[in-house]
C-alpha cells in the first residue's frame, strides 16, 4: 500500500514484537510502507506472523538481561542503517537511560529518564497528579503489609512498577486481600511503595497522545466496551474527550515529554479520574481506523519534524481484538461452551462485535497475522486453562522489578531533567 502523503519509506526497527502494540505498530507501518525489522526474546512471538516483518532479530530479553538487550540493540543500530528506533514497550526506559549513546546512530523520541521514570512509575504518576491538581481515586502509600491490612474494602492496590494488570490488585475483602499481599511479597514491591486507591465504580477509558518537546501533537481516546486478557480491552468504541486532551496537554508540557504517552482513567459523572500511565503507544489500530494515524506521527517527531497539532479522532468507531476477548472469555472462567459462543460472535461480528472491525490481526491485509489467534482458538476449545499460563510463556520482553533495579544502577546517559515547573 502507497502512501497516501507521499512520505519516504523509512527504515524502522521496534524494540519488542510480543505485545499486541507491537502487533498493532507493525500493521500502521507496513500499511504505510515502511520496512520493519523488530527485535524479541521469543523467535514465535506476534511478529513473526506478519508479511509485513521484514527482519526477526533475536536478542536478550529485557526481563532477564537488560545490558545485554541494550548492547545488541546497541550494536545493531551501529552496525546497520535504521532510520527510527521505536520504543513500542517499556524498552523505551531502558532507552531513556541510554538515550544519548543512542541517538548519534538512530532518531527516536524520548522524555529525559527521570521524566520517564516518574511517568512510568505508579506512585510517581500519583503523586504527579497531585501536584498538578489533576483527578485520581483517593491514594495513598503503604512500605509493609501492616499498613495495608489496616485499610477498608473494597480498595485497588497496585505496585510501583507493572504492566498488564501485573501487580494490580482489586480487594473486596480479606481473603483477597492476603493474596494481594503473597503477590507483593513475591516481586519485591515493599522495596518502593504500594499504592492504596480508593475503589472508583465507573466505565474504564484510554487516551493516547503523541508530544513533540512538551507540547501535545494529537490525541485518541476510547472507550471499553469488552474487558479482555490482563483487564484491557477486548472490544472498544472511539470518543472524543476534550477535558483528557487539556489534562495530558498539561502533563506533556510540565515533563517537557517527547515521543508517545497514554493514560487509563474512569469516567465518571464528574469527569474522568485518572489511573494510569503508559509512556508509550498502546494498541494504534484503533487511532488509525478513526482517521488519526499516530504512528506516524511519533516517527516524523523521532526524525526532529515538529508537525502541527492535529483534531481528535472521528467519535463511534468500533474495533475489537479477537485473541484478547478469547483470552479474556477464558480468564473469566468461560467454559469451553462459552468460548465457542465467543468464537462465533467474532467470526459473525455479532454481540459486543457488531459494527467493529479487527484490529490486532488484519487477515484481509495480513493473513499470517490470523496464525497465532486460530491457535489460541484451538488450545482454549481444547483447555480453557492455557489462557492463565501464557502470560509467563510471554513475558521476556516485559520490565521486572529486577531489570528495574539494574537499569537505575546504570551510569546516566540521558538528557537533564526538564519540567515547565523546573
């Protein structure tokens, strides 16, 4: 497919191809045209099924290996002619850290690494929020289980560091509460603080924007309408939020960001309450078939262009992610019967899929891309309960508390810290 604008074909490599925004990237770039190589721990991982990859390079993981991931990337962009780095997953912390090394050999767009770090951190998005004057649940912190035993139900406890629903914790009671705190036990996260949020009842929505040195380019948001696999969504509706815009254009200035940032938040009656924060590109898809490629956009802001701010994406577009609702169904305790029912909605495009299109695995454009959710498909009908192990089967590319401590140990070779308030 040609591009439409006219626009060079670029030379792109993707830090990870096991997550499903690795997976959604990889489609925005290849319909554009570019060449895409991606580096991943897991030679079967999501982008090997693309006819769009050009190039599979199989390097450390940064679960296990952080200066080894970052030496091969290191050495590969030295060696070889890429234009842009993206950061797709939470590498882009270990990039921030390593950025200045980085950059003489290959455009990519990063904050500095302590806004990055403050982002990238619950507690310290939370306390972000707080000193901007931005809404969140009621939160506070906890360093040892005690702090924790002595609070109410129901409540949200979440470590300092985790990805995909890992080390977040709804608690309705006591029982669930002491398994909460085996998990924390388990990864370490008394280390940093546990945050303690007051539980917010409410739709869950998402917003993602692109910033070229602190000033908001464009933003998508959209609404869930399916839970699926690790609590996001399976199925989602685009909406147009002008209030989120205000508050990550005042976050993206404050951090001086520069490169992608995405937010979770409730929406309530009185406006939305802000969860999360994702500093990178989470799921494109739905952005680019609402009329907003921010793909794009973030690499014309890695290659140092300073595009206009663009309008938000059209309202009431629906997309939906086949393998997360299969994941989802099962995770849910779905039967075997359910799952099928679930198979059958998505093939007809029927239920909460009526009206959507597919998102992570575009068959029409991309038929390998459907290999891995038929067999996800196939191992479900079979056993429901492969939905609850696969998480550990993939999960090399992900930040654990202990690559988090190695990449702070690490000798600074990022730009200083800048905030509008600095």
């Amino acid at each position: 497919m040609a591009d439409p604008a006219g626009r060079r074909r670029l030379r792109v490599l993707l830090s990870e191809g096991s997550s499903t925004s690795a997976r959604e990237a990889i489609t925005a770039l290849g319909l554009a045209g570019h060449t895409i190589e991606v580096c991943d721990p897991d030679r079967l991982c999501l982008a090997r099924f693309s006819r769009f990859v050009h190039r599979l390079h199989h390097c450390p993981g940064l679960a296990d290996d952080p200066e080894g991931f970052l030496a091969f990337v290191r050495d590969l962009v030295t060696r070889e002619r890429f234009d842009v780095l993206l950061p797709i997953h939470e590498q882009g912390y270990l990039f921030a850290k390593a950025q200045n090394d980085l950059s003489p050999h290959v455009a990519l767009a990063l904050p500095s690494f302590s806004n990055y770090a403050c982002a990238h951190s619950k507690a310290g998005f939370s306390t972000l929020l707080s000193e901007l004057g931005l809404p969140q649940p009621r939160t506070t912190f906890a360093t040892s289980p005690p702090e924790l035993r002595a609070g109410h139900f129901p409540v949200v406890l979440k470590s300092a560091l985790g990805t995909a629903s890992r080390g977040t914790f709804i608690v309705r009671d006591a029982a669930e509460l002491e398994r909460a705190l085996a998990g924390f036990v388990a990864r370490g996260a008394f280390a940093d603080s546990v945050l303690i949020q007051e539980f917010v009842a409410g739709p869950v929505e998402h917003a993602q924007a692109v910033f070229c040195r602190g000033r908001l380019v464009a933003m998508h948001a959209y609404a869930q309408v399916a839970r699926g696999a690790g609590g996001g969504p399976a199925a989602k509706v685009s909406v147009r939020r002008p209030v989120v815009r205000a508050h990550l254009a005042q976050i993206g200035e404050h951090l001086a960001w520069h490169g992608a940032l995405s937010v979770d938040y409730i929406a309530t009656e009185d406006g939305p309450r802000y969860i999360d924060c994702n500093p990178r590109l989470v799921e494109p898809m739905s952005a680019l078939l609402a009329g907003l490629d921010l793909t794009d956009l973030l690499l014309r802001v890695s290659l140092g262009e300073t595009p206009e701010p663009l309008p938000e994406s059209r309202a009431g577009v629906r997309t939906h992610l086949a393998m997360q609702a299969l994941l989802g169904c099962a995770l849910d305790g779905g039967s075997r019967r359910n799952i099928f029912v679930e198979c059958a909605h998505l093939m007809t495009r029927s239920g909460a899929y009526a009206d959507s299109r597919e998102e992570l695995t575009p068959a029409r454009t991309d038929w390998p891309s459907m290999l891995p959710t038929a067999a996800t498909a196939v191992m479900l009908l079979a056993d429901p309960r492969v939905a609850r192990r696969l998480p550990e089967r993939f999960g090399s590319h992900l930040l654990t508390p202990r690559a988090n401590r190695i990449i702070h140990g690490m000798p600074d070779a990022s730009p200083p810290a800048f905030s509008s308030a600095g």
